[in-house]
C-alpha cells in the first residue's frame, strides 16, 4: 500500500516494508519507472540532482532508506535483508523496472535482485561489496566508543581513517581535522555526524557478508557497474571490477574524473551512461 502527497515538482510517496516499517520515497518526472537507493551517509534529496537528469526520460523514485527522513527507524533487528524487502516494497508500488544504486545502496541493490525483486536492468555506482575484507570494519569499535562519548566529530575521522585504510587512511588525524572542515561544508558535516550511527550497523552488514559477491553471478538480468577514479585503490572502487568479473553479460564503465561521490557531485556526467543502458533496444 502506497500513499502520496503532492509538493512542488516532487510527489513524496510511502510504502510499507514487510516488517511494517513506513518507507518513504520522492517521485519525479514521466517514463518507465526507475529506483535510486543512496549510500550510507545520504538522504534521498542528496540525489535530486541525479533524479533531475534523469527527469526528462524516467520517472524517478528515489528512496528514503530507513533511518532517515520520512521512513521509519532501523530497528532492532536491522539488516541488509530488511532494506532489502523496504526495495521491494517501493518497487511493488511504484511498478518501477529500473533500479540505480549507489555505495551502500549499491550493495543493497544487489542483495535485493539476489533475494527476488523484479527489476529488469540494475545499475551500480562503487556498490560497497567487500571482496576478502576490501572494506573493513575494525575501526566500528572505537567509532561506536567516541560517539559515545559525544564526540561525533571524532568518530568521524576514525570512520573516514578506517573504512579505505590504503587511501584516506595514511592520513594522521591531525591533518583530517585541517582537511575535512575544508572539504566538506557544515551542514553536510553534521548530516554525516548524525547518521554515523546507522552507518556503523549498515557497514556491519557488509562484513557480514564479506567475500560472498560471487552469489551475483546468478543475476539474470542486465547489470552496469560504475567506478570512478579510485576504481583500483579503494575498496568500493574495486567492487565493481570484482563483481563484473562474476557477471556474464554484465559492463564496466569508468569515470576518471570522478571520486566515490561522483553520482552526487557531478549527477550530469554520469546520468546519461545509466540512461542510455536502461533505455537500450533490448530494454524497451
């Protein structure tokens, strides 16, 4: 069951998962339907500048994982497997064929077509797959005891240290402290401070399933997979290689210019790659 309310150029929908939880989306444009599921550290309106290019083509649906905005909580029992059914149940009302995701929600996105959602084509973007521990999760412990200590800041660095430890993380705190003032304004500092929590049980998730990725070589459908400059040097950039090397059928495509965050930064260079692959002859 979905409902919908209507605001300017956007129509912000809900569905509810199979746990019951409230999962909100927001919908633009006209075409076949198309879902776009963020990453860790994302909102759904971080990606209206990706929705909006694909406007004119697609209707976009983007969804509000749980945690976040109009949807409900994680939960005690939070699992990949539930954002998982929170997909499905967006895809069930919104009819969607496509489905775009993007870091963690990449990953989703995967274990969602494992599990049995219907969409036709899938694109990802660097899906946060761990290949052989490619994305580790030693650093949740000491990132759980500095937010406990209410130093939301600090945990960030260990988090940013610890996640890709061959690039960011040869960096010395001292310097991150300099660094991500400048590289990252306040208020986005203070949306990724806040859903640091969820990020840490999300990115257990994913050591969860570490070195599984070759389950996907039994999708049956067209798949993208999309990376960006650090396509060999961190571990979400070298997913996609991973994962297509399992995947008969599938493509790699790479942006030079762009970093991990390129769907969000620069949605205008990469919004035609995954039009053009959703909306290929065989596709139609």
């Amino acid at each position: 069951m979905a409902t919908h309310v209507r605001t300017p150029g956007t129509t912000i929908g809900s569905a509810r998962s199979a746990d019951g939880t409230t999962i909100g989306y927001r919908s633009t444009g006209s075409g076949p339907g198309l879902l776009l599921v963020p990453g860790a550290f994302a909102l759904a309106a971080d990606f209206d500048g990706l929705a909006a290019e694909l406007a004119d083509r697609f209707t976009v649906h983007t969804v509000e994982r749980r945690g976040r905005g109009t949807s409900g909580p994680q939960g005690d029992a939070y699992s990949a497997a539930a954002e998982c059914a929170d997909i499905e149940a967006v895809r069930a009302a919104t009819g969607a064929r496509f489905v775009f995701g993007h870091s963690f929600g990449g990953f989703l996105t995967l274990e969602a077509a494992l599990a049995g959602s219907a969409f036709e084509r899938i694109a990802v973007y660097e899906p946060g797959v761990s290949v052989g521990g490619s994305i580790p999760f030693d650093w949740a412990d000491r990132c759980r005891r500095e937010l406990d200590a209410g130093k939301p800041a600090e945990a960030f660095l260990t988090f940013v240290r610890g996640v890709n430890p061959g690039t960011s993380g040869k960096a010395p705190r001292w310097l991150l402290r300099l660094i991500l003032p400048l590289a990252l304004k306040k208020p986005e500092r203070l949306q990724k401070h806040a859903l640091l929590p969820a990020a840490i049980r999300e990115h257990a998730e994913i050591a969860a399933r570490d070195n599984t990725f070759r389950e996907y070589g039994r999708l049956d459908r067209p798949v993208l997979l999309m990376a960006g400059k650090e396509a060999r040097s961190t571990g979400a950039g070298r997913a996609a290689a991973s994962v297509q090397e399992i995947l008969p059928g599938s493509r790699l495509r790479l942006f030079p210019k762009l970093d991990h965050f390129g769907p969000e930064a620069n949605p205008a260079a990469v919004a035609p790659v995954v039009a053009d692959f959703f909306l290929e002859p065989s596709a139609r």
